[in-house]
C-alpha cells in the first residue's frame, strides 16, 4: 500500500488565512451587543467580499462556508437555528455574487456588490425566520427595519473593502 500525500496550493493557503480571519472578526462580532436582536454589522463579510475582489469566486465561497462552519463550532451553535439562519444567509449572500461577480467593473461596482449581498443575506435569513422559527406573516414587519440596517452596514462594508484594496504593499507585510 501506497502512502498518498495531499499538497495544499497556494490557493489552498489563501482560503485558509482568509478563513480564519473572517473567524475572528465574527467571534468578535458575536460578542458585541446589539441594540436590535439580530442585526449585527457582518464584518466578516469584508473578508468574503475582498476574497471575491481580490481572488475568485472560489476562494470567496469557500472563506464565507468555512467561516461559518468553524464560527458555529466554536460558539456552539452547530446545528442549531442560529447556524441555519447564518449559512442560509451565506449562501444567499454568495448567490447573488455569483450571479453578479461577471458584471463587476462593468454595471456593478464594490459599493454594489457589497449592498446585494447583504441585503440578500438578510433575504435569506428572513426565509428561514418565516419558514421555521416565526411562522408568522406579522415577521415580515420588521423586514424593513432589516433591510435598512443591511443596507447601511453593506455600504460601510463596501467601503472598507474599498480602503482596504487601495492600500499599497507595505514591505512589512507578512506573506
């Protein structure tokens, strides 16, 4: 029997320190109060869209899955609504980036991308709400409130990726 060994990429490597500060900045967020239950300003979120900028699409969704994933695990909310509304808002999150990663540059700039994706994120949260945890047409009264917030907290996003990708190198930086 052969011993077979696994080589990680480059873009192996990438993903993960992607990953794991997407993993902070969350574990942070989690521990911030919030005036309003359940909006929170989804910084990690910078991490995905600068992903997306700077990498792929690939690289993106694989920082944004594994970012929930590890997230979850380490607060303990593995399985539970929490991470449900947290992947589902992910993944929809990652859908409209995939639908519109093709037209950045072109009909989409930064600031958009960044305002689709959170708003379809709360989207995607708000069906699971409905489905699931208040099967309640009354739920979607607050969906405004949301909507707003997604709004606000996806163009501060935006705007921070924006900083950040015109950053020069510094010869200081760790690769």
């Amino acid at each position: 029997m052969t011993l077979s060994t696994i080589k990680p990429t480059k873009q192996d490597h990438q993903v993960a320190k992607l990953a794991a500060l997407a993993t902070v900045l969350s574990l942070i967020e989690f521990f911030l109060p919030s005036p309003i239950p359940g909006v929170k300003p989804g910084i990690a979120n910078i991490i995905t869209l600068y992903a997306l900028i700077k990498f792929n699409f690939h690289v993106a969704f694989w920082v944004s899955i594994i970012r929930v994933l590890v997230t979850s695990i380490l607060v303990g909310s593995f399985l539970n609504p929490t991470f449900f509304l947290s992947l589902t808002g992910a993944l929809f999150s990652l859908g409209i980036l995939f639908l519109t990663k093709n037209l950045y540059g072109k009909c989409f700039g930064l600031l958009s991308l960044s305002l689709v994706a959170s708003i379809f994120h709360i989207i995607g949260q708000f069906i699971i709400v409905r489905i699931w945890i208040i099967p309640h047409d009354g739920i979607y009264n607050l969906l405004p409130l949301f909507l707003l917030s997604a709004f606000l907290f996806g163009l501060v996003n935006g705007i921070i990726v924006y900083r950040v990708l015109q950053q020069k190198p510094s010869k200081y930086n760790v690769k």
